[in-house]
C-alpha cells in the first residue's frame, strides 16, 4: 500500500506510519533540483510506501516517462528480510521498470570490496535477497560499473568529482 507522502515544489517525502525503532519512523526524501531551465521535467505522480521507505515519482522529461525511486532498507536483520519483499512488489506494480532509476540505502555490502574494517564481509542471506532483487528488475549498480576493483563510497565531500 502507498500512503502518507508529501511534496513541496521538488521536494518529496514519504514518512512511516509505524515505527521500526524506538519512536523513530522512517523518511525517505527525494530532492529534485534542476538547474538547467530547458530541462522540462514534469512530475505525474508519486507515491510513498505505508513505511516510510520507498518513493517513487513518475515524471516525463519531454514526452520520455521514466521512475525516480528513493529506498531506505532498515538496518536490523530480522526486519531486511521482510522489507526486501515490499520494493519488489510495489516496483512491479506500480512503476514502469523499463526506465527506472533508483537510488537506495540498502544497509548492506553488496561485495567484499566496499567493506573496510570490522568483521571480514561475507554473503548473507539479505545480501543474496537484494543481489536477487536486482537481477528480477535488471538493475546494476552503477558506482561498481564505473569503479570496478575499486574501494568507495557514494557520499562525498568538497573535493569529490562526479560524472
């Protein structure tokens, strides 16, 4: 079920309507800014999850449909394995997979490579669930695509260059 989403010019959220910890709920927000003015980018819909940790938003760019989806797994083990089954029946019911783009917080290491310190990585059973997940909706992830072999992470700071 979609509910309890929000929106204020390119600025949506979605915030649970349970909480997952101790009087936490989860958010997940999705910004969009564009600065270019020629970029005419119009937002049909969006929809938030019960939980506070999907959102999508269906918008064309021109006549080109594509689907924003921002993820938020929770990061206890017992709920992962729950929530993994949500983004999968909520993306295949209600966005258009072909051009979808998604940017997530998975609470995860896909690969032994983005672990640093602490336990030795290895497989788990969620891991394998979102791997899987991705497969099913023919997704990669493109920070591995663009830096194979390579230790990093997605957030950045003064000095980071994007492409």
């Amino acid at each position: 079920m979609l509910s309890n989403f929000n929106s204020f010019s390119h600025f949506f959220w979605s915030s649970g309507s349970t909480s997952t910890t101790i009087n936490v709920e989860p958010v997940v927000v999705l910004t969009l800014h564009f600065t270019n003015p020629l970029l005419d980018i119009n937002i049909e819909k969006f929809l938030g999850d019960q939980d506070g940790r999907i959102l999508l938003i269906d918008a064309y760019l021109k006549k080109f449909k594509f689907t924003l989806c921002n993820i938020y797994a929770p990061n206890n083990a017992a709920l992962q394995k729950v929530f993994i089954e949500n983004p999968s029946e909520i993306l295949i019911s209600k966005a258009d997979i072909s051009s979808l783009i998604i940017g997530d917080d998975w609470n995860v290491t896909l690969e032994a490579i983005d672990k640093k310190g602490g336990i030795q990585w290895k497989p788990t059973i969620y891991q394998g669930l979102v791997v899987k997940f991705m497969k099913k909706l023919n997704l990669v992830d493109i920070l591995r695509i663009k830096n194979p072999g390579k230790w990093c992470f997605t957030t950045g700071g003064p000095d980071v260059e994007y492409d």
